[in-house]
C-alpha cells in the first residue's frame, strides 16, 4: 500500500497543543482523577486546599477498539494508539477571579487549556473537608462557573477600553467593539460565552481574547462506589442541569477508577473490574468524550511494522493529515490511499480491498474520516 511511512525513524509534529483541563473546587477528586487517567504523570492526591499549585500534564492512551480489530488482523509488531494531554489544575474557591486562593495563578492555566472537565463531588463523606456546607452540585458548579464569568467579564470590559479608541478610524476594530459588547452584556446576565450564538466571523474577531467561558465543557459527576453504576439524587439533578447546557456528564467513582489504573497486570485489572460488574473503566468513556469535545478523529497507519492511531482535527484535509507524521509529509504531498475502517474489516486486508475496489487514492482536497486507514505518498 504504497510507502509504510508510518514507523519511519522521522520526528514527528505534536498536535497536542489542544489540551482538556480538569477543574472543580478542592477536595472534589480532581487530582484522583488525573492519576487514574495519566500513564506519565502523577499529581499529588491529598485533603488538603491547594495542594496541587503548578498543573500537572500526563498523556493519556485514547481507548479505540479499531486499533485492536486492525491488528488482530495484520498481526504487527507493534501497537500505538494516540494520545490526549490532561492537565490538572488546582482547585478554585470562590474569590479565585479577585486573586483568591491563589486565583490569578489557576485562571492562567485555564486560559492555556481548549476544553474544560468540570469535576463536581456527588458524595457525602464527612472524612473529606468542604467548607461550602452541604454537597450540592449545582452550587459547586455555578461557584466554578461564576469565578470563570467574572475573569472573563475582566477581560472584555479592558478589551472594550482599548478598542474604542481604535473603532473611531479602524473598521476591524469597529466590528471587534460591536462583538465585546455582546459579550460583555451576555456575561453581565451571568451566562457563559459557549451559550452565545455568536457567528464563526464573530468568534475569529476576539480569538485573541481567549475567554475561559468560551471552552467547551463536560462535567464528571464523582459519585460514591454505591452509585457508580446507577447514580445518585447529587448527579441526577447534574444530568438535568447539564441536559439544559447541551453539555455530557460522565457518572464514575473517581477512587475505583484510580485503584483500576494502579493495576499494571491486565489479568489483575479485570479480575478487579469483574468484582466490580465492570466492562471497562469508566475513564474510557471519559477519555473517549474529551477527545470529541477538543473536536478530533482519528486515522490509522497500518502495516506489519506497527498499526497506529494518529489524532487530526476534524475537518483536516489529508496533507494536514500526513503532518502529524512529519512535516515533510505536508509540503511534499502527492497523494494518499485511504481504505474506509468498516471496509479493511469486512475484507480483512489491504490486497483483498484493493482486489474489491475499496482501495480509494485521494488528493490534497480529501477531507480525511474518521476511522480513515491511510498511507501517503510524497517526494522527499
């Protein structure tokens, strides 16, 4: 299938720029969280308010039952699947947009993130600290939410400031003014810019403002090892919350999931989740879900050498797509072979595809699928 690129010794590009960060008030299992999902990092998980200052950053295997049904089927020497980068930010307390808590230093490392994982307590526990009184996940939530409106209100009235000055002779500057405006009146009324019907046009002019209730969102409803498969009253009045924001809640027991990644021996790991009643870590749907809302695919390189999972944006045409591989496979782009997933399964190889005519060759204008398997062709 043309040249196997794919486990060539070439540095690749780094699209991992787009970064889900995790958040919540302290002592909600933010930091239990981010040890069950990160295979490169460990955050420091203690009952104590701001134990974790700096972010934490860990890679995170993206679960996909594709790369395995590839390779059951071309039997490679290896496996790769892509990866997420999860970043765990200390806990905000309400105040964090006036400095609380050390607030201006984990506004920061929000406005650095694309999406936004809100974890919320849905537990009672009285040997984990809360100082907001009885657990409420709406209120914890708005707490969060209310901090980020008010950074980005901060935000949008310096920026009005600056561009009325310059909407007097600048037309950019006018069209800019006119969509801060909207901003700022929609923040005012305590709602979030996602919940805006702003225009892509409208998005483009204050990019550079980079205004933390504009990330997308998704809430993880941390329930007790009782409620893990059914719930509780705490994440049931979350769903219905979220149901209005068009937003996903992933219910899970943060502590279980953390004790499963623990567990390096698979043997252990589904003894562990068969005790459990569990088909796979609840992490996968989470990390699955993060994935989607930083709005990415996936392709797959497949050969004897490796089968391998390559994270794009949604959208990206192929010569993009051969750019996470390496640069060079961008700017000398002659072409590609793509073999729809569904169909390299159905004829259970790459000779049997092209014998069946599956075998597709696509140029710079291809607009690569989800699930795509591809090989470029290129000149050095």
């Amino acid at each position: 299938m043309g040249l196997e690129l794919y486990f060539c010794a070439l540095k690749t590009i780094d699209i991992m720029a787009l970064q889900a960060g995790i958040v919540g008030l302290p002592n909600v299992g933010k930091s239990t969280l981010f040890n069950a999902v990160s295979n490169s990092a460990k955050a420091q998980a203690s009952n104590y308010r701001f134990c974790t200052i700096e972010p934490n950053v860990g890679l995170v295997d993206v679960p996909d039952n594709r790369l395995q049904q590839l390779a059951d089927l071309i039997i490679p020497n290896k496996i790769v699947p892509t990866q997420l980068e999860i970043v765990d930010i200390a806990g905000l307390v309400k105040g964090a947009s006036k400095g609380e808590g050390l607030g201006n230093k984990f506004l920061a490392n929000i406005r650095e993130v694309s999406a936004v994982i809100h974890v919320i307590r849905c537990f009672e526990d009285e040997n984990v600290l809360r100082e907001e009184g009885a657990i409420n996940p709406i209120a914890d939530k708005e707490i969060i939410e209310t901090e980020l409106q008010l950074k980005d209100l901060d935000s949008v009235d310096k920026k009005i400031q600056r561009c009325e000055k310059m909407a007097k002779t600048d037309p950019k500057a006018k069209v800019e003014l006119e969509v801060l405006q909207k901003c700022k009146n929609h923040l005012e009324q305590g709602k979030s810019i996602r919940s805006l019907d702003l225009s892509k046009e409208d998005r483009l002019a204050i990019a550079d403002s980079f205004l933390l209730t504009e990330k997308p969102v998704m809430y993880v409803a941390n329930v007790d090892e009782a409620s893990m498969h059914t719930g509780n009253k705490f994440s049931a009045m979350l769903v219905d919350m979220a149901k209005t924001e068009g937003a996903e809640v992933i219910v899970m027991c943060n502590n279980i999931e953390s004790q499963i990644a623990e567990l390096e021996d698979p043997a252990d790991r589904a003894v562990f989740m068969d005790e459990y009643k569990m088909t796979e870590p609840a992490l996968n749907r989470l990390i699955q879900s993060a994935y989607k809302l930083l709005n990415l695919e996936t392709y797959f390189t497949a050969g004897v050498q490796e089968v391998r999972a390559w994270t794009v944006g949604k959208g990206w045409k192929a010569p993009q797509a051969a750019s996470v591989i390496h640069t060079d496979f961008e700017k000398g782009f002659i072409k590609a072979e793509v073999i729809a997933f569904d169909d390299f399964i159905k004829f259970k190889s790459e000779a049997a595809c092209r014998e069946n005519g599956k075998l597709r060759i696509e140029g710079k204008e291809y607009i690569v699928k989800d699930g795509d398997v591809m090989h470029f062709r290129f000149n050095v």
